[in-house]
C-alpha cells in the first residue's frame, strides 16, 4: 500500500449489533496511536452512535449540515481527548439518508477530507436492510465486515458478501467477533432499527 496518501477503511456488517462501531472506534484509535492524522466519521445516519461513545454533545448533523452546506467543515470536526483523533459525528439522523451519502456534495467533502487526514474511517450501516454502505464503498481503500457469532444468520452474511462484490467493494477481510471455542452457531439478528 501507498503510505503518503490517505486510506479510508469502511466497517459494515450484515444486519446490527455486530459490533462494528467497537471496531470502527478501535481502528481509528489504533491509527491515531501510530501517529496517523485520523478521522472517524459516524456514517450510519439512521443509528448514529459515535458521538454518544465519546460524550460528544448531540448537535443536529454536523454531518448533514456540512452535506447541504449549512455549516462550515472546519467547525463541525470535534478534537477528541486522544491525540490526532477527530471526529465527524452525524447527529439527529435526515429523512433521507442513501440520498445523501450518494450525492456530489459527500464527494467532495470525501475528497476535502483526504487533503486534511492520513486515515478515514466510516462507522457504516449493516449492509442487509439498507445500501447506505454500498454507496459508501466506492471511497472505501479498505472494507472490513463485522460478523458476531450469536446475532449474524449464515444467509445473512452471505447477503452482505454478494452485496458488497456487486459493487467491486475492496473487501479486506472479515472481523468475527463473539466468538465462542466451543462451536460456532447463528443466531438471529434482525433487531436493527431500519424502516
């Protein structure tokens, strides 16, 4: 890989309650740690939970705001207390989510973005009830998906598999998470809030 330019790594997961916020949060840590300049966007405008993990006051989309260009991009980055991490937090979610991460305007401020930071990364929506991650996937250097053992349903996964090649995501490999030595089973995950 290419060290001098920003990679964006998307985290998804089939349906919700995988944990892939833990691990969005983890990764963006772990880079800011290593001295990357990192941003971690909540890009799940349905459920947005980032900002609550922080402590990060609700505002009303910073995200959204910067979308239909009533705030300043440089005003809605929040400093978090760990060194050369910032945040993009969503806030209270839009009525029209897909519309806005599939339009010009998240292009270029992806694109505004990748001038400011080393690393990106999107806290993404399960990729079985809504396409909001398969929009996303196209400024995605790095796609991981998050699979928990008691929540995530075998067909569920596969789903999200064949979602994801249909638009070239640049898969880099599965999280399992919850894992138990004794066997693994599947369980039964549909309890995301989606419409």
């Amino acid at each position: 890989s290419n060290e001098k330019r920003t990679r964006t790594i998307l985290v998804t997961s089939a349906v919700g309650s995988e944990g892939k916020t833990t691990l969005a949060i983890n990764l963006a840590l772990a880079f800011a740690a290593m001295g990357k300049r990192t941003l971690l966007i909540d890009s799940d405008l349905r459920l947005p939970s980032v900002a609550k993990v922080f402590g990060v006051e609700d505002h009303d989309g910073p995200l959204v705001d910067v979308l239909l260009g009533e705030k300043d991009l440089a005003q809605s980055l929040v400093e978090t207390r760990f060194p050369n991490l910032q945040l993009l937090v969503c806030g209270k979610p839009p009525s029209n989510p897909a519309e806005l991460l599939g339009s010009h305007q998240f292009k270029a401020l992806h694109t505004s973005l990748a001038r400011r930071f080393d690393r990106i990364v999107f806290d993404s929506p399960p990729t079985v009830p809504v396409t909001d991650a398969q929009l996303l996937c196209p400024y995605a250097d790095d796609v991981v998906l998050v699979i928990r053992q008691d929540t995530s349903e075998r067909h569920a996964v596969q789903h999200a598999l064949r979602q994801l090649r249909d638009v070239n995501a640049p898969l880099a490999g599965c999280v399992f998470n919850g894992a138990d030595a004794r066997g693994v089973g599947y369980g039964y995950g549909y309890g995301y809030k989606y419409g």
